[in-house]
C-alpha cells in the first residue's frame, strides 16, 4: 500500500507506494483511510521531540471505511464509515472495568508504536514498519481492533470527521470527562492548536462564563473568539496569570495547558485558584520538567494537577457523543479544518504546522 514514511527522525516524509499490511486478525479490521489530520504529537515523533524507532507511518487522527473484517468481529462490515481512536479500549482490564478507558494496559501502542504484542502486521521489503501514534493512518489501510472503529452515519463528511479521532476527542472530552467543568466556571486555555480550539468549544459547551485564551499567534486566538472565547491575550505582551487574576479576582477554576510545554504547566498552575483544577494536555518534548514546589503550589492551596490522553473516556462512547453534539450544531468541526492536502504534500503540511499557518490540516488519501 501507499504511505507516507518516516526513515529518520529530522528528515522529511517520503511517498511509497511497497508497503505490506496484514489481514486482519481475531477482533481486529482493517479500515481504508479517506482523511487523516495532522497533530503535533506526529509533528513531535517527526522532528524527534519524541523518540521512535524508524521506519515508521504516522497520523493518527484517521476517518475511512471499514474494508475487511477479522473473524469475531459482528458490529462491524464493509463498507461502514468509522471515526478511528490512537488507545481503543479493550474492554477487560483492570482499567477499562473501572471506567478508566484512556489509561486501558492494552491502548498502549501510542507509546510504544506497536500492537500490545510488539508486532505492527506492516513491513516493507522485508523489515519492520512502525505503527506510529497508535495507528499509522498516513497510509491507504490500518489495521486496528474493532474496539478502535467507531462506526458514524454512512453519508457523514469523513475528511471533517476526522478530527475528533485526535484533537476534539481530547479537548472536549478533557473538558467533560478528566476536568468536568462546571456551568458557570472561569477557564484558561493555553495553546490554541487544533487541541485547544477544542478545549475552547468544550468549555463554551458546558456554560463557562469566561473562557479565556492565550496564544502568541493572532489569527488562533481569533479563531478561538469564534469559537466562544471570551477573552484573548498574547503572552508576548500580557501577564497570563495577572491577567487571570484581574479578570476573575481569584483565579481561574479550571486551566488547560494545550501547547505542550512544560514551563506553561507552571503559568497554567500559578493561574489557577486555589481548589482548582489544572488540566495537562500537551505532550512536551521528553526532556522538559516541571520544578513545583509542593508546599506552595498543592499543600496550602489544594490545588488539583490532572492528566488527560485523548479526553479520559473511551472512543466507542465519546466518538457517538462528539457527532451528535456536530449534528446539533454544538460543535464546529468543519471551522477546525483549515487545509485539505493530498498526501503527497504531507511535508507540506508539516511546514504550515511548525509555523503555526491554519489550525488542522487534513490529508487526503
Ligand atoms: N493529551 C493528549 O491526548 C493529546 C492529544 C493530542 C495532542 N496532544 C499534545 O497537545 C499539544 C497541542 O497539540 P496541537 O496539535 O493542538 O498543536 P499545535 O501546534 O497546533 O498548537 C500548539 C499551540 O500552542 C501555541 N503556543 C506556543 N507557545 C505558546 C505560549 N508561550 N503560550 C501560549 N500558547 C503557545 C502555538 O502557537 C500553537 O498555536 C501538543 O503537545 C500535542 O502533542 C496531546
Ligand atoms: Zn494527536
Ligand atoms: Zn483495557
């Protein structure tokens, strides 16, 4: 089949055309992709923000139609249109039966590029391709168990679609499932890619009265003003967290950290009230750390520093939820899609990323 491969990190995306993937096995199916958008987490195993080992398909936010179906698998037939997840739930272990799906011991392939197994069912000439991000979607096919298709109405717009695989799955679902923001709440979004655009849309969702945003690159924050916030500041010339305190007088009850940099986890704490939630969505580069001071920060404040991987909740029940809220016109999906790109154009789009031009960009496949 056709991708697009990462043979060193730091290098550019290269077209083939030889890769193998396998059938799809017990559980599993194998989805033809038709869009998949770029994120910064693939832009991060690209660049070598995050190590992987190559060579390796990325994108991992990935709309198709189910082409093949493994045995077992009754929920699932050609010809379905799915929304894919990076961390399909599988249902069984110790955190799924919890109901703590995003942190599922078998939804790890995020992390490692591989199936639970180590295997990745993709070669080329013999050698081992990786699965990058959980999927590998910048590729004509991807195999992935059924729980990690999540089946959306046959005549449903797949290249728009398919951002809630990455982006609005988890900046919605941080919002309702790992935050669970309050009618009347303050809220901070720092960052406003694709990740944050949706934090915004979740916060305005669930009736924050404030919902303020702050990004160096104007055209995001105007983009974030359309979708619900309230108001924008440039940390290049603003005190984020005075700014927060002025405008709420104590603090905000929720802040995000949606631009993947560990000294922003420090803004988005600082600006915090105290009882407070901060939320951490960014995926910094490996090597930053976060210096708090526990005294000051969490034992006299009773501040709350939370985690969340695409939104805390399983794909087969939050997937439905993000369509219907598209289909009410809750949820503006088609205002996240800036750029449609053919995949030969893949570098690019990762050009435009780095730099912060549009907000997602879609591949074509
Ligand atoms: N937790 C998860 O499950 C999850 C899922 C997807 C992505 N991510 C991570 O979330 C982060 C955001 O992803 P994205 O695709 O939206 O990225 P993006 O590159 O589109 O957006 C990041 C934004 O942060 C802004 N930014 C940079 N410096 C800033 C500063 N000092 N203050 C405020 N904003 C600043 C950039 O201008 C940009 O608009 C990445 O680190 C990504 O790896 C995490
Ligand atoms: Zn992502
Ligand atoms: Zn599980």
């Amino acid at each position: 089949m056709r991708a697009a491969l990462l043979e060193k990190q730091g290098e550019p995306l290269r077209i083939v055309d030889d890769i193998e993937i396998r059938e799809p096995g017990v559980g599993e199916v194998r989805v033809a992709i038709k869009s998949c958008g770029l994120c910064h987490s693939d832009l991060s195993v690209i660049d070598g923000a995050f190590p992987a080992t190559v060579p390796i398909v990325v994108g991992h936010e990935a709309a198709g139609i189910v082409e093949r179906v493994g045995p077992g698998v009754t929920h699932l037939a050609p010809g379905d249109s799915v929304v894919l997840t990076a961390a399909p739930p599988c249902g069984l272990c110790y955190w799924c039966v919890r109901g703590e799906p995003g942190v599922c011991v078998n939804a790890v392939g995020i992390q490692t590029n591989t199936f639970p197994d180590g295997t990745t069912g993709l070669s080329r000439r013999g050698e081992v391709v990786y699965r990058g991000v959980g999927l590998g979607a910048f590729a004509e096919y991807v195999l992935t168990p059924a729980t990690g298709a999540v089946k959306v109405p046959p005549d449903a717009p797949l290249d728009i679609l398919s951002v809630i695989g990455c982006a609005v799955q988890t900046g919605v679902g941080a919002v309702f499932n790992a935050a669970r923001v309050q009618e009347g709440s303050t809220v901070l979004v720092i960052g406003l890619g694709g990740v944050g655009l949706a934090v915004v849309q979740g916060a305005r969702i669930a009736g924050a009265s404030q919902i303020i945003v702050s990004d160096p690159v104007a055209a995001r924050r105007e983009a974030a003003a359309r979708f619900g916030a309230s108001t924008l500041l440039d940390p290049a010339s603003t005190d984020v967290v005075a700014a927060c305190k002025d405008l709420t007088g104590v603090g905000v009850d929720y802040a995000f950290e949606s631009a993947g940099r560990a000294s922003l986890v420090q803004v988005a704490l600082n600006a915090t009230r105290n009882g407070g939630v901060t939320v951490c969505l960014g995926a910094p580069p490996l090597d930053e750390a976060i210096e708090i001071s526990p005294a000051v920060l969490f034992t006299v404040s009773e501040k709350k520093l939370v985690a969340s991987v695409l939104g805390s909740s399983g794909a087969p029940r939050e997937i439905p939820r993000l369509v219907g809220l598209w289909q009410a016109g809750l949820l503006d999906l088609e205002g996240l899609v800036t750029a449609r790109r053919p995949l030969a154009e893949i570098n690019q789009a990762t050009a435009d990323l780095r730099a912060g031009r549009g907000i997602r960009t879609v591949m074509l496949i």
